[in-house]
C-alpha cells in the first residue's frame, strides 16, 4: 500500500481473520527465510573458495590432421573440352582411377599422329648427327693424312738442302784445288818461260806449260760455275721447304675449317634433336594429361565442371575429392589476447554440433557429451579474414573416441583447460575483464628441456 489516504484499513477491518495476513505476519516465516538466506550465504561463500578451471573458448570446425588428408581439388594441367565422365558424385575411386577424358582446344596439339610425327623427326635428324659424325671422322683422318705427307715431304726436301750444302761444300773444296792447280801452272810457265829466254827449255814446253795455265784457268771459272749453281740448289731446297709448309697448311687449314663446319653443324644438329626429344616428351606428357585419374584413394565429393563439350583452361578446378583414409582433427580459432595461454600437447575439450552436450565452465569433470583433444599446432600468424589465430587439435587416445560418422568441415566448440584458480579470483577477473593467468605447464617445460638437452 502506498500510504496515500489518510483513512487507515487495518483500524476499521480486522485483517487478521484472512489466512493471507495470517501468514505475513507470522513470526516464524520470518525466522525459515532468515535461516535459508544464512544457509544460502554460507554455501555461497564455500563456493566462492572452490577450485574454478579457466577455460579459453574457442570456434572453428573439423578438418584432417595432415594436409595430404585433407579435401582437395583436382586441377586440369592443361586447357582443354570435357569429352566424358568416368565417374559420378559419391562414389569412391581408387588411385590412378580415370575420372575424366578431355580434348584438346589448342590447334597446336590437333594432329593425332602427333607422336609418331616428332619421333619421324627425331629419327631424321639422328641419321643427320651420324652423318655430321662421320664426316668429322673423315677429316679427321684427311687432316692426319696431309700432317703425315707433310713430314714426308719436309723431310724429303730437307735432305735435298742437305744434298745441296754437301754439294757446295764440295764445290768450295774442288775451287779451292783449281786455284791451286792454277798458281802451280802459272809458276811452272813462269818457270819454262824464263829457261826457254835462256834457251834451256824449247818452245814447244812453253807453248805446253801456257795451254795448261789455260785449262787451270778455265777449270777455276768452271768451278766457280759449279759452285753458284750448288748454291742455287741450296736456295731452291729453301723455297721448296717452305712453299711445301705454306702448301701444306693451306690444306690442312682448309681440311680443319670444314671439320669445324661439320662440327657446328654436329653440335646445331644435336640442339635440333635435344628440343625435338624435349617437344616429344612434352607431348606424351601432355597426352596423359587429357585422362585426369584420382591422385589417392578418395570420394568424390563434387564436380565443380559440368556437361559435355564445356572447355577450360589451365589450372581449373575440374572435381572435389576427399580422402578415404584420414586423421581427424578439430581447426579453431582464438583471440590473439588468449594466444599466450594456448601450448601443444595441453588438453582440450570438444564439443561437436549435432551431438548434445552438457558443459560446465570451471568443472570440466562434470561435463557431459564432450570429448577430449590435444594441441598439436599454434599458428605463428594471425588469420587476415577472422583476426584471430589459427590452432589445430588432435584426438586425444587417453579420452573416449570422437564420433566415427563426424565429417570434415561440421562445426566444433573447444575448450582449453588452463590453470586452477579459486571461484572468487575468476568472478573479480570477469568483472574487471582480466585475461586469464599465464601459465607455463610443466610437460611444456619438460619437453623443450629434453629438446634443448638432445640439441646440445
């Protein structure tokens, strides 16, 4: 009542004939509500000292372990038309199953004795190279045989200037004699012409004596004739030595340049044959590309082209298949502030979408329909479209299994359980808006020792 008239109800009606006002103003009521708000504040109070387990929640979805697990795409290497499907959404493929045959849509690769025609070519062009070779051979050997008639004739000529040094020689000695004879004839007609002026000697002598002055003299100039033209010889050996050499090596240079030639023509015809044999590999390469087979034992999950006759280019996504046999794992994300807190190998808890789950905050142990993980990962990077970073988790084989008909890619709740702190501590950090206490767990520690101890 607001108190508002100044005519009082309870003095003119007596209030305490109705069951209601009986019961406000009985005494006893107010003692049974005191004693529960005491029990109440009592409770209240031991709660507030109970142990309370921080958690850092977290969102994401659940993927496969390794990356080789995971859904992937498979991507077209080349452009080409759709000509068939080999298989359908749903079904299970083995490796190396065909799944889809394409055509080609570039005029280069049109020809389909495109094979047989490069390898026609690489044959051509190795009877090309053979003969290239040889006739390198055979220069070779024509080279061999000029150097080799080339010293025969060197030394052929070199014996001639041989011959003709002797022969001067010879000549030189043979002069050298006439003139001697020379002076011993003009002594001897000296001689008989001074005794025939005696009259001790008869004409007849001196006429003698002055016909062999005559020959010695005559002699002496033959000589000397003899003696220039075996000098001459020499000079002739000398040309002749060197015109065989300027001969000589003109032929044989001539033989080298078209063995170089033949040579640059070898080697070109050998870069023909090497991009001829490249282009033939590219095309068996490429041919086997125009059957795209599954990369591993998969499900098809979608096919990302559709019909027959539609065309593509290079690197387009054709079907999405997933792996049969994988790890499951859970891909969260946390805020950056909770980063810290987050270790590998620390547990944590999971909670699927589709399976009902009880959680409660602070008493993991009494949780129901959740299930237990462990970090394997941190990302070192933050995520650029969620702002927040990246970890993934793993089974946990202390726990009960995940769920064997959960897919990839369903959504995941995780919990990760950090340190124990009274229930007042974790009610004064809510309502300052504290991060939770940073921690280093002991196993963190103990592995990085052991892996500080093995390093060293």
């Amino acid at each position: 009542m607001l108190d508002i008239s100044k005519l009082k109800l309870n003095e003119k009606v007596d209030l305490s004939k109705y069951k209601s006002m009986e019961f406000t103003f009985h005494k006893d009521r107010f003692l049974t509500f005191n004693k529960i708000m005491t029990i109440f504040g009592v409770v209240f109070l031991a709660i507030l000292f109970l142990p309370w387990t921080q958690i850092v929640q977290g969102k994401g979805y659940v993927t496969a372990l390794n990356p080789g697990q995971r859904a992937q795409s498979i991507e077209s290497a080349i452009a080409g038309r759709i000509e068939k499907w080999y298989v359908k959404e749903g079904q299970i493929v083995k490796k190396g199953d065909t799944i889809l045959h394409i055509s080609e849509i570039k005029d280069k690769y049109f020809d389909p004795q495109l094979l047989d025609r490069a390898q026609s070519q690489i044959t051509a062009k190795n009877f090309s190279l053979e003969s290239y070779t040889e006739k390198v051979k055979a220069l070779n050997f024509q080279i061999e045989a000029l150097k080799e008639e080339r010293k025969l004739k060197l030394e052929q000529a070199k014996n001639k200037l041989i011959q003709a040094n002797l022969q001067v020689e010879s000549d030189s000695i043979d002069l050298e004699a006439e003139k001697t004879q020379l002076i011993i004839a003009e002594r001897q007609y000296e001689r008989t012409e001074s005794l025939e002026k005696e009259g001790l000697k008869a004409v007849t002598d001196l006429e003698e004596k002055r016909l062999k002055l005559q020959n010695s003299q005559a002699k002496i100039v033959s000589q000397k004739n003899k003696l220039l033209a075996s000098r001459n010889k020499i000079i002739n050996a000398q040309i002749e030595i060197s015109s065989i050499k300027a001969n000589y090596q003109e032929k044989i240079s001539k033989a080298e340049s078209n063995k170089f030639t033949a040579l640059s023509g070898q080697y070109d015809t050998e870069a023909q044959r090497t991009k001829l044999e490249t282009e033939f590999s590219n095309y068996s390469v490429r041919s086997g590309m125009r059957f795209i087979t599954a990369p591993q034992d998969g499900f098809i999950n979608r096919a990302l082209q559709n019909g027959i006759g539609e065309t593509f280019s290079e690197g387009t996504q054709i079907v999405s298949i997933m792996p049969i046999d994988f790890d499951l794992a859970v891909e969260t994300y946390v805020d950056p502030i909770d980063l810290p807190l987050l270790h590998p190998g620390e547990p944590i808890r999971i909670i699927f979408d589709g399976w009902p789950a009880i959680f409660f905050s602070g008493w993991p142990n009494l949780s129901y329909g959740t299930y237990g993980g462990r970090i394997v990962a941190v990302e070192r990077t933050i995520n650029p479209s969620k702002g927040k970073f990246r970890v993934l988790i793993e089974e946990d084989p202390d726990e009960q299994p995940w769920p064997d008909v959960i897919r990839a890619g369903s959504g995941a709740r995780t919990m990760a359980l950090l340190d124990d702190v009274p229930v007042w501590y974790e009610m004064w950090r809510q309502i300052n808006g504290f991060p939770p206490d940073y921690y280093t767990p002991q196993e963190s520690n103990t592995n990085v020792n052991k892996n500080q101890n093995s390093k060293k």
